[in-house]
C-alpha cells in the first residue's frame, strides 16, 4: 500500500494509535461501569459526556493552532504521559477506596483535555509520515486499527473489572498510554519548513475557522459529523444502564456489548480504506448515518444479547465509515499547514456530544435508556433525510 521507505514510520504510529484508542476505550468502560454501581443514574452517566466533551468542545481549536506552529510529535507525547499519570491516579483512589463520583467527572474532563490536545497533533503527525497520494487509504487503515482498539480496550476493561476490579484495569491503562508514548518517540520525522507567517495565535485561529466556513465541503461535512456526534453518538453513554438493567449481564457483559460496537466500526473503516478508489465520498458519509441510526433504534428494541450485539454492530460500522470518510475528506483537501486546525474542529464537533447526551439522560432517567435510544435512533433517521435533501454539496462530494 506505501513505498518501503514509509513502512517502518507509519507502523509505528499505527501502534501508537492503536495504544491511545485503546487506553481511552478502557478508561469508558471503567468509568461508565463505576458510576452507574456508585451512583445507578442515567443521568449521571450523561454527566460525564459533559465533562468530557466540554473541553474538547472549548481546546480543541487552540491546540489545532498549536499543532500547526509546534512539533506536533513532542506534544503528542507530553499528552500521553499525563493520561498515564492520570490514569495511576484513579487506581490509586480505587484501590484505596476512595473513589467517588465527582472523582470520575473530573477524570473525564481531564480526559477531555488531552484529546483536545493529543488528536490535532496524532492526525498531523500521521501526514507528515505518509505521502500525500497515500494519505487516504492511510487514514482509513489508521481508523480500521484504532476502531480494533475499541474491541480490545473494553473486553480487557471488562474481564478485569469482573475478576480483580476496575483499580487493576486504571493499571493496565496507564501501562497502554505509557507503551503508545514510547512508540510516537520512535516515529521517525524530519523537520518541517513550514512557511513564516505574520500571523498572530488568534490570527492563526481565524483563518482556520474562516477556512471551514467558506469551503462549502468542508462546512457540509462538519454538518453531517454534527448531526452524529451531537444527535446519534450518545446512544454509547447509557451502555452500562442497557448492561446492567436490561439485559443483566455485569461488567464482562458491557464489554462484550462496547466489543460489538467497536468491531463493526473496524469494519466500517475496513469498508472505507478498500473503496478508497471511489471519488463519491458524501454520498458515503450520508448512507453511513442512516445505517448507524437504524443501528441504534433496533438495539434500542431489543432485549436479547445476541440481537443486541449485532444492533451495536451496525451502528459500529455505520460509526466507523463516518468517523474515517470525514478524516480523509479532510486530510485530501486542506493543505498541510491548516491540517492541525480542521483536525480540531472535528473535535470540537465531538464536543457538541452534550447537546443530545443530557436529553437523553432525562429521558433515560424518567422513561428508561431503551426509550430514550429509541428516540435517539428516530431523531438521528430524520435529521440524516434532511441532510440528504438539504447538504448538495456533501451528496455530491468527490475527492
């Protein structure tokens, strides 16, 4: 797929990748499963979307700017060390017995700001490995091994948590964060002469928020990633809820039910890097949210394990074609030096998650998390329909 010579650099940062995805898919698992034991509250559990998404929503940007001015290498480690530190942290208080509730929140905020800080810097690292007529089917295999991090992380989150307890699964994610930091040390760069710009930080700013703004490919991509992150995505929150009250089957359980979901999205990233020769990547993005919507409302209806995991399957795989059509849109048609800035705001589309997660967890709250994924997979058919009807320019992207 690449020349020999990008080989080496890119299956190293793969293996970082696949590390931080990892640590971060364990870290939900954890922290979902301890709040709903600490606290049994839908609503809580969309309490720590908030705290997670809010910084992603509010930094994201500024270390987009920064990921185009600074070694983005150097602050791709900095980042994974301190989740390290965090995550030693949290086992420390569970092992102690001190863990409660607020602790969780801010342990989400915190992880909130370091991917706010580490992704703008990890896909901009990932374009100075790889060579630009590669680039998309590098981001599609970049997805597809991350999205294997999603089956992994949770089913390791799940078994431990139910044999020795969620402190020895806080360990082992410190130990991932500390094996993905060693392996972007390896990434073999060389420096980039970026062009001097007059530029201010703000100015910086500016430019990639006008940017976004006045390509009507862009702007209809971050829509259509809008409507899944803010209006779709937050069915994964109430997973504990549907684990644990629904179909009854403990932390493994849960794993098993996030194991689903990231399988499908390894496939629906799998799907994207093989079709990486078709051109109509909109109409791609379009069907992708219809089949992660219906996903979502059939599992929402179910209440047997096995017609839940291949409910979670579908909306995966819709997930997963989404998340790596939009990156390498994207990465294909902004130059290297805006790469950091959109990178960042895709997050900060990540951080509208709140918009439908607390809703949902009212809904949850009054109702149960069935119905209120029942509305979250209805709400999401719609509000797909009329982008199909009302974004031309994504229906009708090439590139």
């Amino acid at each position: 797929m690449f020349p020999a010579i990008q080989v080496s650099g890119f299956r190293t940062m793969l293996q970082g990748s696949v590390g931080v995805s990892a640590a971060f898919w364990m870290q939900m698992t954890i922290e979902g499963w301890l709040i709903y034991e600490l606290t049994r509250s839908p609503l809580f559990l969309s309490m720590a979307a908030v705290c997670r998404s809010v910084p992603m929503l509010l930094l994201s940007p500024l270390a987009g700017v920064l990921a185009d001015r600074i070694d983005r290498k150097r602050m791709l480690i900095a980042t994974q060390g301190f989740a390290a530190t965090l995550a030693f942290l949290m086992a420390t208080l569970v092992f102690s017995d001190l863990i409660r509730p607020w602790h969780l929140l801010a342990s989400a905020g915190i992880m909130g700001i370091v991917i706010a800080a580490s992704v703008p810097s990890r896909y901009g690292l990932t374009a100075l490995v790889v060579p630009k007529a590669y680039l998309a089917n590098a981001t599609a295999l970049h997805a597809t091994t991350s999205g294997g991090s999603r089956i992994l992380g949770p089913q390791i989150a799940g078994m431990l948590i139910a044999a020795v307890g969620a402190g020895a699964s806080y360990l082992f994610q410190a130990a991932t964060f500390i094996w993905a930091l060693f392996n972007f040390r390896r990434v073999p760069t060389t420096p980039v002469r970026r062009p001097r710009s007059s530029e201010s930080f703000l100015q910086n700013l500016r430019s990639g928020a006008l940017m976004a703004i006045r390509d009507p490919r862009l702007r209809g991509v971050y829509l259509v990633g809008l409507l899944y992150a803010a209006f779709i995505y937050p069915y994964a929150q109430f997973l504990p809820a549907i684990a644990s009250d629904v179909l009854k089957i403990g932390a493994a359980g849960l794993g098993m039910l996030m194991a689903a979901n990231g399988i499908g999205g390894v496939v629906g990233a799998f799907i994207a890097a093989a079709a990486s020769g078709f051109r109509r990547r909109g109409l791609v993005l379009l069907a992708s949210g219809l089949t992660t919507s219906t996903g979502v409302l059939f599992f929402s209806l179910s209440n047997t394990l096995w017609l839940s995991l291949a409910c979670l399957m579908l909306a995966g795989m819709g997930g997963g074609l989404i998340i790596a059509t939009s990156s390498a849109i994207t990465q294909l048609i902004v130059p290297d030096e805006f790469r950091g800035r959109m990178s960042s705001l895709q997050l900060v589309i990540w951080g509208t998650m709140p918009v439908g997660t607390v809703p949902l967890g009212a809904i949850a709250t009054a109702a149960g998390a069935p119905t209120a994924l029942t509305v979250s997979g209805a709400v999401g058919l719609c509000l797909v329909a009329l982008a199909i009807a009302g974004l031309p320019n994504v229906r009708r992207l090439q590139c």
